[in-house]
C-alpha cells in the first residue's frame, strides 16, 4: 500500500513539473521576466510550505548533516533545475528544453562508471543508445524552423539536467526521519535564500519584487513546483526507491511536451515524437535488471 502511494506521489509530481513549463512559457509571452518569475516562486512556495508546517506542527530536531544534505539537494537539485530550465525556455521550444533535462539518463551512467567504478551493463548501453538517438531526433532541424534551436538554450537544459540528477538522486536518501512537509520547507526556503542573494548581485531589487504584477504568476508557480511536487517527490521517493523514481519522473517529458503543444501551440513534428518515445523507452531500460545480482552502493 505503502509502495502504491509513493509511485502515485511521484506520478503526480512528475506531471506537475511537466505543466510547469508551458506555464513559465505563457509567462515569457507575458512579458515577465526570468528573476522576478523565479524569486516569486520560491518566496510563495516557501510561504505555502510554511504555513503547511504550521497547520501540522510538522517540526523536528534536524542535524547540521541532515540540514546540509537538504541545503545541496534544495540549492543544487531543485533550484539548479528551476534556474537552468527556465533559462532554456526562454531560448527553445518546450520540446527541446525537456529533451536536454531528461539527459540525466545517461550522464548518471556516466557518474557510476567514472566515480563509483561501476561497470556499465548491457541494457545501460542500450538505454544511452536510445537517449542519444532520441536526442538527435528532437533536435533535428529540417522539419522545424532553423532559429529555434539555440545553443544557449540547449546548454541551460543540458545543465538542467546535472541539477535534476542530484535532485533526484538526493531525494531518494533524504532522511526519513524528517516530517515530509518540514524537510520540503528547509529545502525550499534555504533555496529561495540563496536566490535572493544571487539575484541581488545582478538585479535591481524591483525587477524581482515577488509582490508586483508578477504575483499571480509567482503564487500559481509556487502551488505548482515548489510547494506540491517538492513535498510528493519526498515522500514518496523513498518509498520506492531512486531507481523507480527515476522510471515515473520521465512522465514529466510527454505531460510537458503534450501541454505546450495543446495550450501553448508549439510545434511538435512526427520525428520529434519519435524521439521524445525512444528517450522514455531509454529510461525505462536503463532502470531493468538494475538489482540483478548486484549489491547496492551504500
């Protein structure tokens, strides 16, 4: 029961990310800006994880270790994800932005070959494979317009990718003993601080006022990827494992991709859906036969 629950948690997560993205894009078109829209978030989406920890008296003793953990896993993988991603969607269709963010399939590969000294098994070959052939399917230009592939936007969702990695990887073996709506805030808020200053070194203080015109955008975004998907992903991620969360996450790509191209009007060519099914096909046969005969990297 417990199992059903955490898949359907980090079902749901994944898809809320996926419709994040034509939000950020409707908000481009808006003519709102890259900080205001990323700072607004973070500052409602701490403000709504708080008051959930208030109405649930959802607190508990965290150690220095555990607080750092939260602070790499929040900073690193969730507003390096957020950050790198909104950065590519504002030079690229939707299409390729996910595209780009789903190459965690192989560069976690890569890390447990080079750093773990892990030898890559056959149906992880296969699976780069896949993800490669799929990349190039999306990223071909002769069926869509030439300009829309832009190198920036490319490398911010390759980037986006490296954060998504930690993220995933981090919630996984996030300490359970933390409350879940409590562990969220800590990663959230600690994120929304290093944002703030970050962004204070380069913009002026009004073009990131989360309390202007860009409210709305900020509150709706702070519900939809910083408050609900945060809190899923780490309740449920543990309960399932990395490698399944790993599996579910990847429904992010087609809710994204259908989303944009439903309400946003993003062209989609036939061999860009082919590509966007051998990615998926590549995650899920990176993940089979993972536990076969192998003991598990503590």
């Amino acid at each position: 029961m417990k199992k059903g629950i955490g898949i359907l948690s980090v079902l749901i997560a994944a898809s809320l990310y996926g419709f994040v993205n034509t939000i950020i894009k409707l908000a481009y078109d808006a003519d709102f800006q890259y900080a205001e829209l990323t700072v607004s978030q973070y500052v409602y989406g701490s403000l709504g994880l708080l008051v959930l920890v208030l109405v649930t008296r959802s607190f508990s003793k965290v150690s220095l270790k555990d607080f750092g953990k939260l602070l790499v896993v929040g900073g690193v993988g969730l507003g390096g994800t957020s950050l790198a991603l909104y950065a590519s969607l504002a030079y690229v269709p939707t299409a390729i932005s996910l595209v780009m963010l789903f190459q965690f399939t192989w560069i976690g590969l890569i890390i447990e070959r080079f750093v773990f000294k892990r030898k890559a098994r056959r149906n992880e070959i296969l699976a780069v494979i896949l993800v490669l052939a799929g990349t190039l399917f999306v990223l071909q230009i002769t069926s869509i317009d030439a300009g829309s592939v832009n190198l920036a936007g490319v490398l911010y969702g390759f980037l986006a990718a490296i954060c998504y990695l930690v993220f995933l990887t981090g919630a996984s073996v996030l300490p359970n003993s933390i409350p879940s709506f409590y562990k969220t805030f800590l990663m959230v808020g600690g994120t929304m601080v290093l944002l703030v200053v970050g962004f204070a070194a380069t913009t002026p203080p009004a073009e990131m006022n989360p309390f202007g015109e860009v409210r709305g955008w900020g509150i709706l975004l702070g519900l939809l990827a910083q408050t609900i998907p945060p809190v899923l992903f780490t309740y449920g991620a543990p309960k399932i494992g990395g490698t399944l969360t790993s599996i579910l996450s990847a429904f992010e790509l087609p809710v994204g991709i259908i989303a944009s191209y439903l309400i946003v009007g993003e062209q989609v060519v036939l061999a860009q859906w082919v590509g966007m099914l051998l990615i998926l096909a590549g995650i899920v046969v990176s993940q089979v036969g993972f536990s076969e005969n192998v003991p598990e990297r503590k």
